[in-house]
C-alpha cells in the first residue's frame, strides 16, 4: 500500500490557526470570555504538542493570555480498555494548570479521532482531576469509524477512511517535518 500525503505543513497550519479561533468563539459564546476559564489538555504525544499549538495561537489572538496558563496534559494510560491486550504501553505524567479544571471549560486535544475509544478514557481520567463546567474536543483528523457516541466539537481535516488505511501524523517536534499520510 502506498502512502499519500492528505495535509501538508501549510495545511496543518491552517487547521491548527482554524481550530484556536474555533476554540475562541465557541468559549466567547459559552462564557463571554475568550480564554477566560479556559484549559487545553493534550493527549500524549501528538495532541500535548498540538495543544502546545493551539495555545500559542490563542495567546496571539488574546495578548493577556500566557500559553503555559492554557496548557496541560491528560495521561490516559491506566484508562485503556485495551491494557489486557496492549500493556507495554508507557505511563506519562499527567499535568493540570494550576488553577485546576473545577468550573473550566476544558478543551481535550488529540492528533486523529478514530473509534472514540481514547477520548472515553480521556473522560474517565478527567474525573479524577475535577468537574469542568464543560468538555469539548479538538482534533486534527476525523477518520470515522467510531464505536462510542463520541464526536469532535472542533476538526482540522474529515478524512473518511478505509479501517484498514492507517493515518499518520507528523509533526516537527517529533518527527523533523509536519504532514499527515495516509498509509
């Protein structure tokens, strides 16, 4: 099977840019704040480094917000229904602003939305940390196929696939060059 490049690093620009306003209008409509109350967990590893993005670009729009005050990161590891299955998976160190998610608008962060499977423990893992006044998502890729009733609040790229078609997302900070491929 061979790879085809479906978003570039202009694009992922473009829908990282697209998603942070997105985020601003929305929580502008909720609360009639902009950034006010609002925190952004990513998901290990791809959805920290967007998360990390979208903050940056939040904080352009909004000259008093500090990126680092929007930011945190949802390890969901123990969270899995697949740990049976897959338990080599690596535990990272979940990190909540300081002013915690109690009565937040919390923004979850994910490179590709696929079964739902991920952001269900993702919800499960938030109980632990607090009760947000509300909890949306944001991802860069929407493939389909879910499995839970789970959808994204703000989107990047829909890319109807194959199950078997596997999306890859890359970004500088890891992988030296920003694209996403379907292989």
């Amino acid at each position: 099977m061979s790879a085809r490049t479906v978003l570039s690093s202009d694009d992922i620009d473009r829908a990282v840019t697209r998603i942070a306003h997105e985020i601003l209008e929305a929580n502008t409509a909720l609360q009639k704040s902009g950034a006010k109350n609002l925190v952004l967990l990513g998901i290990p590893t791809r959805g920290v480094l967007l998360a990390e993005r979208i903050a940056k670009v939040i904080a352009r729009a909004e000259p008093d917000v500090k990126p680092e005050d929007l930011l945190g990161r949802l390890d969901i590891t123990m969270y899995r229904d697949d740990l049976a299955s897959n338990p080599t998976r690596p535990v990272t160190q979940t990190l909540i602003p300081s002013q915690g998610i109690d009565d937040k608008v919390v923004v979850l962060v994910d490179d590709v939305l696929f079964s739902g499977r991920t952001i269900r423990a993702a919800l499960d893992a938030l109980n632990d940390f607090g009760r947000p006044r509300a909890v949306k998502l944001a991802v860069l890729v929407d493939r389909g196929h879910r499995e839970l009733p789970i959808r994204a609040d703000f989107v990047g790229k829909n890319l109807p696939t194959s199950r078997e078609e596997r999306i890859n997302v890359q970004l500088n900070e890891t992988d030296d060059q920003n694209a996403v491929v379907i292989e």
